[in-house]
C-alpha cells in the first residue's frame, strides 16, 4: 500500500489501523500525518514529534509501517 492508498481510506478505517501500532513513536507519527485536520508535509510531523527526528526518517518510518498494514491486510 502506498501512503497516498492510505491517505484515501476512510478516517475511521484509518485510526482503526493506525491504533493497532504497538510502538508508540510511529502510532504519534501516523496520527499526527493522517489524522490531523490537513496534510502537513513531513517537515511539520517532525517538528511536531522533536527529538531530532529528520523529516525523511519520519517518512521512511511510515513507509515500512503503511508496507506491514499491506501485508497484514493480505494475510
């Protein structure tokens, strides 16, 4: 799945999924990408998580979380 397939699933199905995530940094992350009122870039997510977290490190995180949630839908 690509994070634009998973931008455009429903919200619900979306927090759904996003609420199954056991670490608690890329639950924060997906929250704050895909369940905040607007798209924000990965630069603002960072921001937003701190800790010196690169905004590409945010985006790769997310990838490879969106990539299980395919293959768990696939299972």
């Amino acid at each position: 799945m690509t994070i634009r397939a998973f931008r455009n699933l429903p919200w619900d199905v979306r927090q759904k999924m996003i609420q199954q995530v056991d670490d608690f940094l890329t639950r924060r992350i997906l929250e704050i990408a895909f369940l905040g009122d607007g798209r924000i870039s990965w630069a603002q997510v960072a921001c937003r998580i701190g800790g010196g977290n690169s905004p590409e490190s945010i985006r790769k995180r997310t990838v490879r979380m969106i990539k299980c949630f395919d293959q768990n839908v696939q299972a």
